[in-house]
C-alpha cells in the first residue's frame, strides 16, 4: 500500500505538528464532528480504483464509499478532501480534516502520531491459479512450476520456501500483464503475486483465476486503516462500530466487489 513519509527530516517534522496538536486532541472530536454536522475524510483522489476522480470530476472509488459509509451511520454528511498525500498525515494533525480513508498501511512509525480505526481491509501476497486447476493449498504445488515478477519479494519467497512446501520450478516474468497470460494459456500453474492488483484485474477482464488459501505465508498480509487524531476514544468507538455494522449487514461487501471484485477484509 501507499508509502507516506521519506527521510528522518519528515519524520522529524511529521513529529513536530504531532506534538503542537497534542493540546487540541485532548478533547475529543466526536462532538465536534456531530456539532459540525459532517465529516471530513481525506485522501488523495490519485488512487485508483481506491480512490479516484472520475470524469464528472468527482472523488469516487472503495475509499470514499467505504468513508461516507461510515459517515452515514455516525449521522453526518460525509465531505471528501483531496490532498497531496506526502502531506496527509500532517494535515490531519492540523485539523485540516477529520480521518484519513485513503488506503493507509497501519505501521509503528505511523501509530506514533496516529490511531486506527479498523483495518478495513488487507493486502500482501497471495497465490492464483486457474478456476478449473485442481490445486487447493501450497502442497499442491509440487511439482508445479511457479510465476513470478523478476526482482520482486515474492520471488524470492519463492526460492527460498520451494522445499518447504513442495518441489516447484520458478519462471519469472516482468510484470502482472505477461503473469495473468501465462497462467491463463497453462504455461504456469499458479503465480505468487500482491492480491489486489489480480483482483481488480481479473474484475476488469473476467479472467477465471482464484486465490488459494495461504494461511500464515509469509509476508503475506498488511492491514489498512483509517487514521485519526490520538486521544479521540468516542470517535475511535463511534467509526469503529459503524465500520463493524458495515461489515455485518453486506454493505462493505457490496462496495468491495463493485470497486476491486472480491471481499478484502
């Protein structure tokens, strides 16, 4: 997912505006987002199919229905802000904005000046194979032969876990395009690829792939929140349960497929 800051002068600066809000974020948002009657979220608008701005100019994608989601069962109008996202983070510090829902990893570094709501979905590596393949598990691959994109982390958690899971060979390629073809004429069984990208690939083309369970591979998850202002207990509460509510009834559902096309929770 999206990288926010670089160098240890940002981050110097980044901890710099966290500590002059402190005072501010001591009493807490939630009343003052009800009295407002809206909440402003925030996210770059340059984050296709997460969030974008389509040709009617509007601000559209899984972020922002994902945050006016949210904003409708806290009973306010939701209001999205577009920003640079090198900045993001420091603006909401600023109280330029409310929450960042705009597709960010939850990290160490970030949990220092920020809290988290959720995550609300995930994202890492993952393992696709044709529909009609006969392959369940990682087992199953042996024997097989292996995509992967040249230079990439899953390459080389593929050379290095091949004994541990089964006797495949490795072919590597240079990117999602030739990967997706050649699993699809057979010249692979299965490709190790991030899951999101296959996902809207596959939502986009149709292509007959599935992701097989891989449970505990490996780098093979991240977790993507959404961020706030530190000491808002009542609005961490207050969007916690409306994300949870989402969730429960189909809505998160209905907005994951329509935007990536699969449930990523």
């Amino acid at each position: 997912m999206k990288t926010l800051l670089s160098g240890i002068a940002a981050l110097g600066l980044l901890a710099g505006v966290a500590l002059a809000a402190a005072p501010q974020a001591q009493a807490d948002d939630l009343q003052k987002i009800k009295d407002a009657g809206e909440l402003r979220i925030a996210m770059s608008g340059a984050y296709p199919p997460f969030n974008f701005v389509n040709d009617k100019n509007e601000v559209v994608g899984f972020d922002p229905s994902i945050g006016e989601g949210i904003a409708e069962r806290m009973g306010v109008k939701p209001v999205i802000v577009t920003t640079a996202w090198d900045g993001i983070i420091a603006g909401l510090l600023a109280n330029k904005y409310d929450t960042i829902v705009g597709s960010m990893t939850i990290t160490p570094k970030r949990q220092e000046v920020v809290d988290f709501v959720g995550p609300y979905y995930s994202a890492g590596r993952a393992v696709f194979v044709k529909g009609d393949s006969p392959i369940k598990s990682l087992k199953d691959l042996d024997g097989k032969t292996i995509g992967v994109t040249l230079g990439e982390t899953h390459e080389k958690w593929a050379r290095e876990h091949a004994g541990e899971h089964g006797d495949w060979s490795i072919h590597t390629y240079k990117g999602l395009p030739e990967l997706m073809l050649e699993l699809n004429s057979g010249r692979v069984d299965a490709i190790v690829v991030d899951n999101i990208p296959v996902l809207v690939a596959v939502k986009k083309s149709g292509a007959d792939v599935r992701q097989i369970p891989t449970p505990g591979i490996e780098g093979g998850s991240v977790k993507v929140g959404i961020a706030i202002r530190k000491g808002n207990p009542e609005l961490h509460a207050a969007m916690q349960k409306a994300l949870d509510a989402m969730m429960a009834d189909g809505t998160y559902e209905k907005i994951a497929m329509k935007w990536i096309g699969a449930d990523i929770r």
